[in-house]
C-alpha cells in the first residue's frame, strides 16, 4: 500500500474533479495531478533511482510541489521536504546525511547548485515540466510497491539544538494522520479547498494527504507565503479555505480581520476551518480570536516524531462557553486523538496522578519508526513503543492535557520550578503587550532568574515597574521576571515558532 494509491483512486473516480489550484486559477485535475506524477515517477525510475532512494524537495510553496511529491510515493521513493529558509550549508549536511542525489528546487531558495547532488531541477523550468509530463494511461501506470511499515517521508528536525535529526515517517504514520484528521479534526469534503500558505516541507503539508484522501481542491496562493490580504480575498473568490497555521499566523488574521472591520459572518465567508499548532496558543490569542473570527478553529498538539497526532482542542469545546471548566479547557491542547493514547509520566516512565505535571508520553501508529540512521537518538526517544516527546504536561479527569513547557525550557529558581509558558500568558494580559517570551539566566545565588523578553504594541509604551505590578497580581512572586527585556521583535523560525535558543545566546553573549 503507497499514498500514490490514494491519487490513483481520486483519478479513476473523478478525473475531471478539480485539485490543484495556482491562486485561483485551476492548474491541475485530480486526472492531470495522477498522469503528471505517474509520467515523474515512470522518467525517475528510468533515471536509475530505486525504491528507498532519497529525493530533497527544497523550495517555496508551489503547485508542482504536490504533483512532485506524490510522483516520488509512485515510485517508491523516500521525500525530504525541507526548510525553505535553510542555508545552503545546512541543506547541503542533511543531503550527505540521508544520501539525496535528486532535489527538486525553487530557483530563489536554491539560485546555486547544492554539493552533493547528482541531479538538482528547478521546479519552475523546462526540464521540470518535461519530467512531469502526463504519463499515458495513469490509471494503468504502475504503483512501485511498499510496505506500510517503509519510510515515506523523511522530516528533519529544526536542529535548534545540535544538528538536525532525520524523522523517518511511514506510509503507515501518514495514513494514520490522514484518517485521523476526518476523525478528529474535521470532516471534509469534495468541495472544501485547503489553502498552503505554511510551508508544505512541515505540517501544512501532510495536511494534502486528508484532503486528497477526500478529493478535494489543493491551493497554492500566488505569494507562495503568508499574507492575509491575499488570503482573505481568495477565500471570498474561491469558497471558504481551510489551513494549517501556528499561532502567530492566526494573530496576523486575526489583525487583518480587525483592520477590514469584518464581523465573525464574513469571516466564515473566507474560512471554514483554521487548524493551529506547532507552539503554544496563548488563552489570552484564542479568546480574541475566537471573538474577532468566530468559531473557526481546532487546535492539534503533536510532534514531527507523531505528525500532526497527540491531542486535539475540537471547534465544539473551544466554542462551549457555558462549560464551568471552559477557560481551563481552551487553555488546554485537548484530549488524546482515536488513534494514540497519552499519558504523563515521571523520569522513569511511571504513570503520575491526575494534576501531577510530568513528562508527555504518546503510542500508536503515528508514532515515527526512528530517526535515520541514528540510533543512539532513537533508543531514548521511544521506550518500549511509547514517544517520550520531552514536553511537559498535566493531565485533568476528563482527559484533557494542558502543556507547561518543554522540558528544557524548565527553569528552577531557589529549587523551585518555574515554566515559562505561566509566566508568558501573565505577561500577555498585561496592557501595551504584543509578545512576550521567558527564559532562564544562570544565577550563582538562585540557580537561575527569570528574563522576560517583551515586544510593545504598535504606538505603546511598557515599563518594568508596570509589568512587575500586572505580574504580582497575577502568578506567585518567586515566578515573576526578575528582568525585563524590550524588543522589537522576537526571533522566530519559520513556522511561527520563538527561538528561544537564540535568546539564551544573546543573554550568554550579554
């Protein structure tokens, strides 16, 4: 069983069915997307690439992306999405690690040919679309075999720390995301239109794998990114989009909707679901949202290791309002999806009592095989078939886990633990603040302190003494920053996420 098996499927049913879109403009059927990567998967076999061979997808949001994608799967072959924003320098390690030859490439992101490779095809140029070119007889065209348990997707973790690891996804992982997504994140249908405006390399993009299993329409917006100008008006030109979005994404949204002055109707207009994760939501951001846009919203925790599968914060519970636990609720990342289970556990695996904070534990079949071809990783990583994710939680009665941080995020102060996430949701509520980010600063007499780096909002004006009054009235005085740093922005990766790495280094560096 291949993924490509679920294109051959839409094909042969619907081949007239609209699928890929450049914009709003129609740029493949489900007939052309299935003959263009059948004709791809046809030339790379004749090329000599074999079953389990690595190709790296390297570039912006395009529509070929897709067509590329599920040309490797019809081949048999291993993808490796990556960053966009990487230097060549890092894409260049992670191709002499798994042993890419091939690449696909985007000329802006790669203008230079990356060491290593035998081949590397520009996916706007001639030779890309020769590649493509529709195999005749698709639905005949021959499905390279593999087995659920083979290596599909080959995700590489944002190395923050150290050198990036390979996540050796399966056919098996990816059909369990698929599946669960109808399950639990939200139905979908022919006519719903999914809308990459979040890298495809990341989780926006195995989001295709739902929506082509549904046959819907795949939408590459003309920006290749994130505007929400742009977004709103396709959504109004092209039916309601659903997306995938970290926080930070929804925030722009959510302030565009408010600069267009439109009611939570008119929102609906342009979106019909609005799935975030990737980072911590903020109780004080999806109350706003949810006020500004309606209820358009899912909230999904999982990691690259469970792709897009852990928990799950359902449009019905963020929307429940006269629930009596309802702000403790949409604070937390929901209950565990039908295809894992979750638990919380101390250092040595140890199931801990309800309320207890300890570390997130997942199982089932969306848990990754290993990382490639890193065993030493691997064997801490998953125990005895469980993920140990290395985030911290607590689980309530009812099932529902509330994250605090990750567990090296932890900072203890005077022997007591502090998680930033606290202290950043009690910085949010503070008048003036847009962002704020925690970490902590080694200490001779504590330990560590708590340094808060915290962006103004446009036009505003923050004070320390301020922040500590708001703080005092809201966490314990041991939590409260013991400094205060302004910025105007905060480094963030490409999907939305604080590097908090790069904090630390500029305290270190100070």
């Amino acid at each position: 069983m291949s993924l490509a098996h679920l294109l051959r499927r839409q094909a042969c049913q619907h081949p007239e069915a609209p699928a890929i879109f450049d914009g709003s403009v129609q740029h493949a059927s489900y007939g052309e997307w299935a003959a263009r990567s059948a004709g791809l998967a046809q030339r790379l076999r004749t090329a000599g690439l074999a079953p389990g061979d690595r190709v790296l997808l390297f570039g912006r949001n395009h529509p070929r992306y897709l067509e590329v994608l599920w040309g490797l799967w019809w081949a048999g072959l291993v993808a490796v999405p990556v960053n966009a924003k990487l230097h060549p320098r890092e894409v260049e390690w992670i191709i002499d690690n798994c042993g890419a030859r091939w690449a696909f490439v985007t000329g802006d992101v790669a203008p230079s040919p990356l060491a290593g490779l035998r081949c590397q095809i520009d996916l706007e140029s001639d030779q890309a679309a020769e590649l493509l070119a529709p195999a005749p007889n698709a639905d005949a065209a021959p499905i390279t075999e593999r087995s659920l348990d083979d290596t599909a997707w080959l995700f590489y973790t944002s190395g923050t720390t150290g050198r990036p690891k390979g996540v050796m996804l399966t056919q098996r992982n990816l059909m369990t995301m698929g599946m669960g997504y109808h399950v639990d994140v939200d139905p979908v249908a022919p006519d719903d239109t999914i809308v990459y405006a979040a890298p495809i390399s990341h989780g926006a993009g195995l989001y295709a794998i739902p929506h082509l299993m549904a046959g819907a329409r795949h939408l590459v917006p003309a920006s290749g990114s994130v505007d929400p100008v742009e977004l709103f008006a396709l959504g109004r030109e092209v039916g309601p989009l659903s997306l995938f979005a970290a926080p930070t994404i929804v925030g722009r949204l959510v302030d565009e909707a408010e600069r267009q002055g439109l009611s939570p109707d008119d929102c609906a207009r342009c979106f019909k679901t609005i799935v975030y994760g990737g980072a911590p939501m903020y109780l004080a951001d999806i109350q706003r949202a949810l006020r500004v846009m309606g209820p358009r919203f899912v909230q999904i925790y999982g990691q690259g290791e469970t792709p897009m599968v852990g928990t799950v914060l359902s449009r019905a519970d963020l929307a429940d309002t006269a629930h009596p636990r309802h702000l403790e609720r949409i604070a937390s990342v929901g209950v565990a999806q039908t295809s894992v289970r979750v638990r919380v556990t101390d250092p040595q695996g140890r199931d801990l009592p309800l309320g207890q904070v300890g570390e997130v534990v997942v199982q089932g079949d969306s848990v990754m095989a290993g990382y490639w071809a890193n065993p030493e990783a691997t064997a801490p990583a998953i125990r005895d078939g469980w993920l140990f994710t290395g985030d911290m939680g607590a689980l309530d009665a009812d099932g529902y886990l509330t994250l605090k941080d990750r567990s090296k995020d932890l900072i203890i102060s005077g022997g007591s633990n502090i998680y930033p996430r606290e202290v950043e949701e009690a910085l949010l509520t503070a008048p003036g603040v847009a962002e704020a980010a925690v970490v902590g600063e080694p200490d001779a007499e504590w330990g560590e302190n708590v340094v808060a780096f915290v962006v103004a909002q446009p036009g505003g004006t923050l004070s320390k003494a301020a922040l500590d009054a708001h703080c005092l009235s809201q966490i314990a005085r041991f939590k409260r920053p013991k400094r205060y740093i302004f910025v105007s922005e905060l480094p963030k990766n490409n999907y939305g996420k604080v590097l908090k790495t790069e904090l630390r280094s500029r305290l270190a560096s100070a």
